[in-house]
C-alpha cells in the first residue's frame, strides 16, 4: 500500500519543476518570475501553461536562504 501511494504522489508531482535560489522580494508576482526565467532559457511561458506557482514552507525569519519556487505545468 506505501508503495501504491509513492507512485500516486510521484505521478501527481511529475508536471512540477522546484525552482530554487530565487532571491524573495515583498509583494512578488511569482508568475513574473518564472516567465523570466523562462526567457533567460530562451523559452516562452504563458500563464495559461502553469497550473499553479507558489514559493514552499513558511518564511522564517532566521533562515536567509530564498524559500523554493514549485510551478505546475498542464
């Protein structure tokens, strides 16, 4: 059964590309960001692409690290 539910959620994360060191400015439009980042690829996103895009975890105040990007594509 553990095995079944590791395949579903592999399944279910395979549109997803994690995005990390992406520095966090306040009031950020995610969606921006990863069409830039697309265009330093040469490549061209459109919002109508992406299912969804959001950093992960809570922001702490002591970790000054950039919190990871996940983007799901269609």
């Amino acid at each position: 059964m553990e095995h079944d539910f590791a395949k579903q959620e592999q399944w279910a994360r395979q549109q997803n590309v994690e995005i990390v060191g992406v520095p966090e400015k306040s009031n950020e439009c995610l969606m921006d960001v990863l069409t830039k980042i697309a265009e330093k690829a040469s490549q061209k996103i459109f919002e109508t692409d992406v299912d969804f895009v959001h950093r992960v975890k809570p922001q702490r105040s002591s970790n000054k690290q950039p919190r990871p990007i996940i983007a799901r594509f269609k």
